[in-house]
C-alpha cells in the first residue's frame, strides 16, 4: 500500500489513470473535499507475488501519478 497525500495534488488532478492501468493496482481514495499538504487523501493498493515486487509496483504507481502526461505536460 502507498499513501496518497495532498501534496499530489499540488499541480492539479493528479493522473489517476496512469496508475490504475498497472497490474493489480487498485485505488481507493476518502472522499475528502480539499486537498491539504500531508493530508491523507487515498491510497493505493497492489498484489503481487512478493512483498518486493508489490512495492516496487505500487511506488511506481504513485510516481506515475506526477509524471508527464500524453501531451507532456508536467502534472
């Protein structure tokens, strides 16, 4: 599981599909009305066949999620 903190939103709507379009990586966010510096926001959640391998997947799924967009947008 990786946290997902109101920092990730500190350029806009953060990239929502560029993570959920891995592997077993499931989103879950609470729901909350402003998106606040260290407030936590959401989490994401993954499987995988070792604990190593879930977090590499699920860390990546949440860098993803500040990444350049199609357009190359910096989000």
């Amino acid at each position: 599981m990786a946290q997902l903190l109101g920092d990730e939103w500190a350029k806009g709507e953060p990239a929502w599909d560029r993570a959920i379009t891995r592997p077993n990586v499931h989103l879950h966010l609470y729901g909350k009305k402003a998106a606040k510096s260290k407030r936590k926001m959401g989490h994401l959640t993954v499987t995988a066949e070792t604990v190593a391998e879930a977090r590499r997947i699920v860390l990546d799924a949440r860098k993803a999620l500040s990444g350049p967009s199609p357009r190359g947008e910096v989000r």
